[in-house]
C-alpha cells in the first residue's frame, strides 16, 4: 500500500474505536485510556483493542506487535493483563 493510500486509510482510525482518545503522528498511532480503577482500565483497554483488531481486518490491516507497547500511569504499581485477539501483550521495554 502506498504512504496515499496509507494515510486515507488510518486517519479514520479514530473512528474504529469509541472509548480511547487516537492520536496519530507521521506512522505512529497512540491511543489514551483512562479508568477508574486497574480492573476498570484492563477492561477498557482490551474492549478497546478489539474494536481495533476488527477495524483493520475488515480495512485489511495488521498490527504489528514487534512494534507495539504500552505505558502506564498509575500510583499503585499493578500488572495489566492485555490480551489482542489471542496474543498478550506484556510490560516492556520500549525502544526510542
């Protein structure tokens, strides 16, 4: 697919997913959730990556999980469990 066609593409991304705030910059695409609690949060976030996985197998998309992290913010340090389709995604290390 070329960068054009890329970017008609992804820029409706934002639309895909209802409960995540999508920031997208040059070929990176972030997504910002929040909940009340841990629990609250995990739920929200694997909701929140199934809507997305579904978006880009009907937009014959892929993500690609070599380049794919999360961070989080909390005062409590908790591990959430993230789970795309039937791969978990764990705390790691991002590189710059």
């Amino acid at each position: 697919m070329g960068p054009l066609l890329f970017l008609i593409y992804i820029n409706y991304i934002q639309y895909a997913v209802t409960n995540a705030k999508v920031k997208l910059f040059a070929g990176d695409t972030n997504l910002f959730l929040h909940g009340k609690s841990l629990n609250e949060l995990e739920n929200t976030t694997n909701n929140t990556l199934n809507q997305l996985t579904h978006w880009m197998a009907v937009n014959k998309l892929s993500i690609n999980i070599d380049k794919t992290c999360y961070a989080k913010h909390v005062t409590v340090y908790l591990v959430l469990k993230i789970k795309l389709k039937e791969i978990k995604l764990y705390r790691k290390q991002c590189d710059n």
